[in-house]
C-alpha cells in the first residue's frame, strides 16, 4: 500500500465467532441495536449492515434479546 498509494496501515487481528448481516423493517428498533452494539457493528464492502459476535454465548445472547 506504501508503495503505490502513500498510504500506510495497521491491522490488528479480532476474535471474532460469527459475522452476521443485520437489517430491520424497524428502523428505531435497528437504531437501537446499532447504538446499543456500535463497537460490534461494521459495513461489508457493498456497505451492508454486519454484526461480528465474539462468541456464541454473546450471539445467542443478542438474538435473544434483540430478534423480533
């Protein structure tokens, strides 16, 4: 990347158990989602919604809670 766009970047590794792409008929229900797990959230290369779970616990936690 240096090299043929001057740019430099760091990349750090992430555990990460699942990624899931998320949307909502809902939006203040989404809204809510997003705020509540903005750390989690991520956009796909074509800018879609992803939602990375550390661990299955932690999804199965979110689905839980979250799921409509």
């Amino acid at each position: 990347m240096k090299n043929e766009y001057s740019a430099s970047a760091d990349f750090a590794g992430q555990n990460i158990y699942k990624a899931c792409w998320i949307s909502s008929k809902d939006g203040k229900k989404l809204q809510e989602f997003l705020d509540s797990k903005q750390r989690h959230i991520a956009r796909d290369k074509d800018g879609k919604l992803v939602f990375m779970a550390e661990s299955r616990a932690w999804l199965q936690m979110v689905q839980d809670n979250f799921l409509t």
